[in-house]
C-alpha cells in the first residue's frame, strides 16, 4: 500500500516537472521572438553612415534555471538572435565639371617686314670676277618661274656687255667694291717683286694663271702680272703667255682707273711703265749683287 502512495507520489512530480520545462521553453521563445521583431523594426535610415543611429544591443545570454527540481541545473543558456548589420549608403558622388578651356587670344597681325637694305645702289662701279669692273644702271624686279626675283642689271662698257646679278646672291657670286687706297698700295708691291714661277708644265700653270685672273681678287691677278712681266732683256714669250699677261695687266689697270678716275688707256700705260722701271731697278740690283759676290771670291 505505502508502495502504490509513493509511485503515484513520484509519478505527480514527474508531471509537474514536465510541465514546469515546457513552460520555460515557451517563454524562452517569446523573449526571442521579441527580440527579433525589434531588430526587424529598427531600420537604418538613408543618410550618412556617420549619422546612422546604434543598432539594438543584443539580448544578453541568460541561463534559464528551473527552482521547481534540480533536472534543470544542466539546461544549456538561449542565445538571442544578432541584429542585423546595418549596409552603408552609398552617397551619390556628383561629376566634376571639365576645366573650361583658355579662350584663344587673337593673334597679333604681324608687322610689315622691312625692306631689305642693298649691297649695292644704281651708278655704282663694282668688280665682277668674270668680267671686271661694270656699272651697275639699274635694279629691276622680274618675275621668272612665278617668283619674283630683284635683279641688278651691270653694264660693261668696253666689253658692250649686259649682265644680271640677283640682289640676294650678288656677293655670293663674288661681286664687290672698288679696291680701297690700302689694297691698291699692297697689289703695287706685289707687282715689284720677284717673279715666282713654279717648275711645272705650261697647261697646268696657264689654268693656275687664268682662275687667278677670274677670282675678282686684286692682289691675285698682281701676282698673275709679277710672274708673266717679261722686259726687254728677257726672252720672249709664247703667246698663250703673252695674252694672259695682257688680260691681267687690263684688269687690273681697269680698277686702278676707276678708283683714281682715269681713262683705261692711260691707267694701262702708267702701269706698264711701272713695271719696266722697277725691272730695270731689280736687273741692275742684280748685276750689282752679283759684282760684290766676284770682288768678294777675289778678295779671298
């Protein structure tokens, strides 16, 4: 009898405590439902995420404790659900307007170029290396493969000669002045010295003479006059010798006549007297030399 009270004394208990479980179970449950229906309620708002409001503290672990019976010491703690992580806002970012280009200054018209200055002016005389001294008569501008050229036009009287010089190449060509005093004296002294004739054949040496006389330079076609001057104590020369001794010797009287403002025909006379009194000077210089050397060998 005492046997059938106590079994139905436990099986009571039992009852109870199943009771007693299933009633902390469903509240567990409802704390966390509630929990997640705040989280679920707390929406970030759509502003900057360094205003967005804190999210809900999570619920904090609880060990839910039966004080009916000691079958509950063991009961495992309910973890509330994590809040939601709030996503950041992506701020629209506005495009930066392109730099405004420089406006374009106009452009400075261009001053009028001046006019180029000349060489040389109308009714000058000057040298031109092929033909000697000319007058320049006139400066005329043609217009030859559809471009204009400025031109001096050089007159060569004797030669009844016209020639055209262009104005940009003038002194390219080798046309210049009248010789000045101090040129004329140095190409004086040239002629006065001792002829140098190199021991080469007559054709080599003749077109050494014949570019010399067509340089334009002075002092070249001196040198051309010293070495060809024959006197007459010397042997004769051969023609081609003879006439490019002549044709340097005009040349040069010609400039001599222009600058001292002389006829050619007496410039070319003076010269040639020039040079026989400083032939007869050298040839009596010599004989002289040559006596002082013999009374010297006699002497010793």
């Amino acid at each position: 009898m005492k046997k059938t009270v106590k079994k139905a004394a436990l099986a009571k208990k039992a009852a109870h405590t199943r009771k007693s479980v299933a009633k902390a179970k469903n509240a567990t449950k409802a704390v966390a439902a509630k929990a997640k229906s705040k989280a679920l309620k707390a929406k970030p708002k759509a502003k900057v995420a360094s205003a967005a409001k804190p999210a809900a503290k999570p619920v904090p672990k609880k060990t839910i404790l039966t004080k009916v019976t000691g079958h509950l010491k063991n009961a495992k703690p309910v973890h509330a659900a994590p809040a939601p992580v709030a996503k950041p806002v992506a701020v629209a970012v506005k495009p930066v307007a392109a730099p405004v280009a420089a406006v374009a200054k106009p452009a400075v018209a261009a001053a009028p170029a001046a006019p180029k200055k000349l060489s040389f002016k109308i009714g000058e005389l000057v040298v031109y290396p092929a033909h000697g001294v000319g007058k320049i008569t006139a400066i005329e501008e043609q217009e030859i493969a559809g471009s204009k050229l400025e031109l001096y036009i050089v007159d060569f009287e004797r030669e009844k000669l016209r020639l055209k010089v262009p104005t940009n190449r003038a002194e390219q060509k080798g046309m210049r002045r009248l010789a000045d005093r101090g040129l004329i004296e140095h190409a004086m002294k040239v002629i006065r010295g001792r002829a140098r004739i190199k021991r080469t054949m007559w054709s080599r040496r003749a077109q050494e003479y014949d570019a010399k006389i067509n340089s334009g330079d002075l002092i070249a076609v001196a040198e051309v006059v010293r070495d060809l001057y024959r006197s007459d104590r010397q042997p004769e020369q051969s023609y081609s010798e003879r006439q490019l001794f002549e044709q340097a010797l005009l040349r040069m009287a010609r400039e001599l006549a222009a600058v001292r403002k002389v006829d050619d025909d007496q410039s070319v006379k003076e010269l040639s007297e020039f040079l026989a009194k400083n032939a007869k000077r050298a040839q009596a210089a010599g004989e002289k030399a040559e006596e002082e050397a013999a009374a010297a060998e006699e002497a010793a």
